[in-house]
C-alpha cells in the first residue's frame, strides 16, 4: 500500500468485473489505552451499487497492513462523502480522524465535492432553523459540527446557532438559504468561527430540563431538521445544542444505566450506533413537565409500537427499528439535569 494515485482499479472475478474508484486518506487514531496517537492510510474502494464499498488500513510508521481490504460497516455503510479532512470515521469501533487526503486525485475530488461552509443562524431566525437543516440535508450537505452560542442582542433568551455544513457547492446552497433572512449569515470558514466551536462555552442552563440526541444514523440520514421542528413546533425550548462525535467509552458511559435492562445483543447495538458518526444534543426546557412532555412528542421506543399506538410521534415517522429510532429522549425527571451536565460540562471540559 502506499499514496498511489487515485486511479482507477478493477478486479476480475469468476462471475463479473467489478470495478472500484479509490481513494486514499491520512488519518490518525488516539489509543485511549496506551495514550498514543497513531498514523495510518486508509484507503476506500467505491464501487456501483449495490455492491458494498470496501476499505483497507496501513500502518505508516510500523509499515505493515493494519486492516485488510474488506467491507467493514459500522452500523451502515462508510461512505465516500464522509471522510472530509477534519472528519471522523468509526472502524471496528475505533475513531479516526482524516487530517489529510492521501493523493491528488483525491484531494481535486474533494475540492470540488466537500466544501466547507459557515453558517450563523441568528435568533430571529431560530424558530426556522429546523426548515433551513432540512434544505441543507435535501441539498447533500452534512453537518460537520454545530453548536449553540449567545448572542448579547437577546439578553440569551434566544441563542444563535454556528454551524460548519460540508458537501459539494455548500457556499452557494447556504446563500441562496441565506438570501431569504438577513438573521442567516454564510462565510468561509475562519479563525473566528473555529474558535466558537473550540470554545467550552454553552448556552446549557441544567435547570428543568431534558435531553433529545438525535442519533447517528438520523442526522446521516437528514432527519435532524425533522427532529428541532417538532420540538419547536410542540413549544418546547431548545436551550442549548451542541455535535458530538462520540467514543465508545464515551456512549458506554451514558448508557451504562441501560446494560442490566436491554438484552446485551441490543445494549451493545445501541452503544455501536451511539459511536457510529455525529450526533446532535439538545437540551430542552418546557416547564415542570418537561420531561414527560419530550417523551410524549418522541413515542415509544419500540418503533412498531409507536406506529400503531402513537403514529404521530418522532419515532413512529421516522425510526426503523429499536437502535435505529431516531432519538434518545430522558427517561426519569430527575436525569434531566445530570443529562445536560455530561453533553455540556463533562464532555467539554475532557476535551470531547
């Protein structure tokens, strides 16, 4: 394996040739155990549908093959359009981060393919920001990070949201958004901006609270959008939100609380999706029930239940199975505050 060029491959088999586009990536992962940053290449074969795409790890300085070429799915398929420099990406449960493309022919395909945008919602705006994710998503553009942050002009009883979008032609998708309120501000991205999100800043307030992530696989899948506007539209605040991209250790430990409750097959499927790519925190507030209030608007957590019993709800519209359910909403009042605390404090402050 080495920094090839992106050319095309194919391979012959007994029944057919199939052929792949590959590209290459620098990539690092942190090994919590022995406290080492380590370097690979990895390398990712697309090919057609429905054939899966496959990937291959190369240990750089060790100079020996990490991971054979295979199809290694972390609950869904890796794609091409998610290892954008900055990027992380979930492999046999471990995280990578893409610090830089492997060749030229994959950096000239992400040039053009995976721009970096920008985008300031500002509170007049707020109430819609569930409409302009949803645009974005239609549009092709993933959310890269986004967080919630104060704007001195509401006295914080309105939070602006920052948000970094990536996928092809963003600037142009995200002004066009831009161009119908002049509380949507779109730029590069800069020093100014990458601050805001370095910062542990929050706009949590762990007071009469609850918490809603919305999963993995709906913010792959564009539901986000669908999500925040049905929160907005219910009455509920959102008070704070913030991207994670979580560790397995990190999802383990939040649910912990479930292992004695859930079959291990399903806790452990659970964890693995948790962990699988970016998901979006919310705290919510609405009053003394807010809680109980969340968990009516989100439905059962078994997805046929909430169909035939609470069609209207989160679940029931947009979730495919138990894991794959769209959101975690608080159980226990009580665990609303503690919730918040580890998204928003805890979190941050290890450097999550």
């Amino acid at each position: 394996l080495g920094f090839g060029s992106g050319a095309r491959l194919s391979q012959v088999s007994h029944a057919a040739m199939v052929d792949a586009d590959k590209y290459n990536f620098q990539c690092e992962h942190y090994d919590e155990q022995s406290q080492m940053t380590k370097e690979f290449l990895l390398t990712l074969y697309v090919k057609p549908p429905p054939s899966p795409n496959e990937l291959s790890l190369y240990d750089i300085k060790n100079r020996r093959v990490f991971l054979k070429k295979g199809v290694y799915d972390q609950d869904g398929p890796i794609n091409l359009e998610d290892l954008y420099v900055d990027g992380t990406v979930t492999i046999c449960a471990r995280k990578f981060k893409i610090t830089a493309y492997g060749d030229a022919a994959t950096r000239d395909h992400f040039l053009v393919n995976a721009e970096q945008v920008y985008v300031n919602v500002g509170p007049e705006a707020f109430q819609e920001l569930g409409s302009i994710m949803t645009v974005a998503a239609d549009m092709n553009l993933s959310v890269k990070r986004l967080k919630t942050v104060r704007d001195l002009t509401q006295a914080g009883k309105v939070p602006a949201v920052a948000m970094e979008l990536v996928g092809a032609s963003a600037m142009n998708v995200m002004q066009e958004v831009a161009s119908r309120s002049s509380s949507i501000r779109v730029s590069a991205m800069s020093a100014s901006a990458e601050k805001i999100f370095e910062s542990q800043e929050t706009t949590a307030k762990y007071d009469r609270c609850s918490v809603c992530i919305v999963r993995p696989h709906a913010v792959r899948e564009g539901h986000t959008g669908s999500v925040i506007g049905a929160l907005l539209g219910a009455g509920l605040e959102i008070s704070a939100m913030q991207s994670f991209s979580l560790t397995r250790n990190q999802a383990e430990s939040f649910y912990e609380v479930y292992k004695t409750v859930l079959p291990s097959a399903q806790y452990s499927a659970m964890i693995s999706e948790l962990a699988s790519g970016v998901c979006i925190v919310l705290e919510v507030r609405g009053g003394e029930d807010v809680v109980l209030n969340l968990r009516e608007l989100c439905g059962p957590y078994d997805v046929e239940i909430a169909r035939h019993l609470r069609p209207d709800t989160i679940r029931a519209q947009l979730g495919r199975d138990n894991v794959h359910n769209v959101v975690h909403c608080t159980d226990l009042p009580e665990d609303g505050i503690l919730e918040s605390q580890y998204f928003f404090s805890i979190l941050p402050a290890a450097g999550a």
